[in-house]
C-alpha cells in the first residue's frame, strides 16, 4: 500500500522534533506494509496506532492507500480531536 499525509498531518510532523518525527515516518511505513489494526470506533473510518506512550496518529484507508489524517505528540491532543468527532 501506498500512503499519503494530509496538510494538517504535514503541519504536524514538521513541528515535531526530529526524533519523533523519525518515530512517525517509521510507524507510518509499517502501517502501509500491514494490515490495520485498531479502529476508533463503529461507523467511523478512521483507525488509530499509537507511536509512543502518548504519541499516536489517525489514518483511514481508501483505494489501497493510507491516508494519515492527523498526528498528535501528547494524548490531550488525541482526546481533544477524538470528542469532535
């Protein structure tokens, strides 16, 4: 599978410090070689995998490509985006 990052997942990465950054490019490429693994929840697309004790990103998968909706470095972040849904 391909994958793709959205503006605001490109935004997000750029602001982060390098080595987290390398641990979101390194999940995002495993995550395109398998399966997904964990959806957020019924009736959403979007799956979650979590990068670091509190670093996770959202994607969805549409057309054999991953497409990395956001990227958060803490779980407030997260929680914040996941309670507007």
């Amino acid at each position: 599978m391909n994958h793709r990052l959205s503006k605001d997942a490109e935004c997000e990465l750029e602001s982060m410090d390098s080595t987290l950054m390398l641990m979101f490019v390194r999940h995002i490429e495993k995550v395109s070689n398998m399966p997904p693994r964990r959806h957020l929840r019924f009736g959403n697309p979007h799956f979650v995998e979590k990068v670091t004790k509190s670093a996770r990103f959202a994607y969805r998968i549409e057309n054999e490509t991953v497409y990395v909706v956001r990227c958060f470095a803490t779980h407030k972040e997260y929680e914040n985006w996941y309670k507007q849904l």
